[in-house]
C-alpha cells in the first residue's frame, strides 16, 4: 500500500478495540527492523522520527526519502505512515514542507492559549497537505528531547478544547512518562482516561511511554480509547542489550570472531537489529493490531 496518512487506520483502531503501534526510528537498521516487523504481523504502523533522531540522521527530509525507498525497495505491502513525534512549532511546519505523512505538533510545554492557537494553524494546514495530525494537552512525564514533564493528568477541558480544533487524534497525560519507569511509578490512572473518554466520545486517543507499562494496563487504556501507543526506549533496551551481550561473546573468542569476520558491522549489528524486530513484533501482538492491514 505504501506511504499513507494514519488518520484511517488509527480511527479503524479505535473503533476495532485495538491499537497501532507508533515506532520511533534512529537510523536505516531500525527502520528496517520495524518494517520487517509490520509486514510480518500484517498491522498498519507508524515510523516515527523525533526532532532530535531526524537530526542524527540528517535531516527530515532525508529521514523521509529513507523511508519511502525502504517501503518500496523491501516490497512492503502494509499501511505505513512517516510519522513526526513531539515536533515543536517549527519541525512541524517543516515536516509539512518535506511531505511527511502525519505529524505530532506537541505545544504542552506551552500555556493552553498559545497551544491552542498554534494547533489551530497547523491543522488546517496539515489536512491541506493530505496529512493527519496529532495535538497534545497535558505533558507527558520523562524527557522526549529535551520536553519535559512530570507524568500530569491532562485537564478534561484543555483535551476538548484541543479535540474542538478537529486533529485526527489527540495525546493526553494520564500519568505516563517517557524513558524507563522507575520503581515508585504508581501506574497510569485509567479513572482519568475514562473522563477523556466520556468527554471526546469516539475520539483516538495516544498513550505516549509506551514502553515499560505492563501490559494488562495498556490492554485496559486500549478499551477505554487508546489507538495509537508510543514505543522508543523498549527498542533501544532490547538493541543494546543484544549488542552488549555480542560485543561479550566477540571478546571472549575474539580470534574465531575475526575469522568470521563478524566486526563487519552488517554482521556486527544484525543480532541487536533482530531484536528490535522481536520487540516490535511482540508490542503490535499486545496491542491486537496483528492482521488488522
């Protein structure tokens, strides 16, 4: 199907009971790996490139122009959308000019006024670029380049204030952060959802931090309306992980290693890029998008 806006297949999700997983990128392997992953589940995704990923790799538009060759080169037959996460004001009126596919404009640092008010330009103006678009009230616990917050519930009123503007789905806090939870997290309060959800009847609602909430949680915030959940540091985990663990076995048999010739990075990668592909797999299992293409 190729390159696409997610406004569809997000709303689908929503009204299946289900969720698509957003994925964040950090360079060509990963991408791959979440590629590879969707069209082997058969579930629509979004690639999504935070501001500072797509300055790693140099640039939106090249992040882009990546992603599109890989769908098309790698014979990739699901929904995917190239998707900015947490772009502030100005990243998300240049993924606009680069031809992104959906965007994330995040003004929750923001007073609501100003939040609002910028919403209310880039919608429109999205939707005229035949893209879908993500707002956010309330921000989000952790760090997310540089964006902090302290896991807040989003006021019930600032979510339909935003939701009045017409985004194609809309992030709220309840509680969740971005990075690793700690071990005092309290847990994401499903009360609060349930007030957005009777607020904003049929609205797709985004579950940022996706990564480390059990999953019995994120099953319940699904049914209460979640159809879009964040996943980054669950993936750089498994990555790192893996790489650490083939960087030990290289050590300790390093003259069959060299034989091998497995500091090649194409070799040297391919276990820690497997398992970002594993980990990608088992979160669209969790959120029930599996076949759902």
């Amino acid at each position: 199907m190729g390159i696409v806006s997610a406004e569809k297949f997000v709303k689908a999700a929503r009204d299946g009971g289900y969720a698509i997983g957003g994925f964040n990128t950090n360079n060509l392997e990963w991408t791959q790996a979440i590629l590879r992953a969707a069209e082997a589940k058969k579930t629509p995704v979004l690639i999504q490139t935070s501001m500072g990923a797509a300055k790693y790799m140099g640039g939106y538009k090249l992040c882009k122009l990546m992603i599109e060759e890989l769908v098309e080169s790698m014979g990739i037959t699901v929904p995917v959308a190239i998707h900015l996460d947490h772009g502030d004001y100005d990243a998300a009126k240049k993924c606009i000019e680069v031809g992104y596919s959906s965007i994330m404009f995040d003004g929750s640092m923001l007073p609501i006024e100003e939040n609002l008010a910028k919403a209310k330009e880039l919608i429109p103006a999205a939707h005229a670029a035949g893209m879908s678009i993500e707002c956010e009230v309330g921000s989000i616990g952790g760090s997310e380049d540089g964006i902090y917050g302290d896991g807040e519930l989003a006021p019930v009123e600032d979510a339909k204030a935003m939701w009045a503007l017409g985004p194609d789905f809309l992030a709220a806090g309840i509680g969740n952060i971005h990075g690793p939870y700690p071990a005092n997290w309290s847990g994401l309060h499903l009360d609060h959802l349930q007030k957005l959800t009777d607020a904003l009847p049929g609205a797709p609602l985004v579950l940022h931090g996706g990564s480390g909430i059990p999953d019995d949680q994120i099953k319940a915030a699904i049914k209460l309306g979640v159809a879009k959940v964040n996943v980054n540091t669950e993936c750089q985990l498994a990555f790192c992980a893996e790489l650490r663990n083939h960087v030990h076995e290289f050590d300790a048999n390093e003259a069959e290693y060299m034989k091998e010739k497995l500091f090649d990075p194409r070799k040297l990668l391919k276990s820690a890029v497997d398992a970002i592909q594993a980990s990608v797999e088992e979160r669209i299992d969790c959120f029930g998008s599996a076949n759902k293409a």
